[in-house]
C-alpha cells in the first residue's frame, strides 16, 4: 500500500501527540465518565436555550471568556454540521470537524493590543454553554 507522505506524516504528528497526553488517575477517569455522560444527556436533548438567554462557556468547554456573559441571538431549527472537507488530513481530528452548531451567540471581546472592547457573534455548539450566573 502506498500512502501519500503528507497522510503518513499527519498520522506520527497524531501518535505523537497522543503520547504526550498524560493518563487520567482513577478519581479523574470516573469524574471524567459522569460528566461524559452527562454531557451526552445534553447533546441527546439538542439547545436547551432561548433567544435572549444569558448563557456563559461550561467549565471545562476551553472556549474563551468562561465566566463572562454571552447572548444568545438565535437558535437554529436545524443545527448546522461541520463536515467539510479538510485540506490537511490532521484536521480530523480538530474539534470543529463534525461540530453540530445549534445557536448563534454574542460575547465581549476585548482586544489585547489596546484593551478596546467590542461584540461579535459566532455560531455554536449549546452543549458546551451553561447559563450565566453573574
């Protein structure tokens, strides 16, 4: 079999990657399946928001401005996938390849060069938000 070199090369970067991640202690491993499961619960029951909702990313979520409040704006009848063809064959593996976003969202920026704030939107996926509790 002959595998294109870029293919071969995305595939050792992915092992390699995947050796560096450290292994989860068995405390860690079983907060890790509650809250999989749970997460599942909210992935199964599609957006649980409504357009006005103040809603902030879900500890955990990695997405910026954790804590911060974020509006929704619109929520879709019909989740938009994520599943376009990737010019890099490692880019399977990001995150936003097979994403299902279900809202549009508003959120606070503040730019680092100047500590200018502004708003902008972006689509997302709702299971990764929780309500704002600020």
């Amino acid at each position: 079999m002959n595998m294109p070199k870029e293919f071969v090369e995305a595939l050792a970067h992915a092992a390699q990657q995947e050796q560096e991640i450290p292994s989860l202690s068995r405390m860690q491993r079983e907060a890790a399946i509650m809250d999989m499961r749970q997460i599942l619960n909210d992935y199964k029951d599609g957006c649980r928001f409504n357009v006005g909702d103040l809603i902030t990313p879900a500890q955990g979520a990695f997405i910026k401005w954790a804590g911060e409040p974020h509006l929704v704006i619109e929520v879709l009848e019909t989740p938009v996938r994520m599943f376009d063809l990737v010019e890099e064959m490692g880019d399977v593996a990001d995150p936003n390849f097979g994403a299902r976003y279900d809202m549009r969202v508003l959120s606070p920026v503040v730019r680092p060069n100047d500590g200018l704030m502004g708003i902008r939107a972006y689509m997302a996926e709702s299971w990764l938000y929780k309500p704002y509790e600020g």
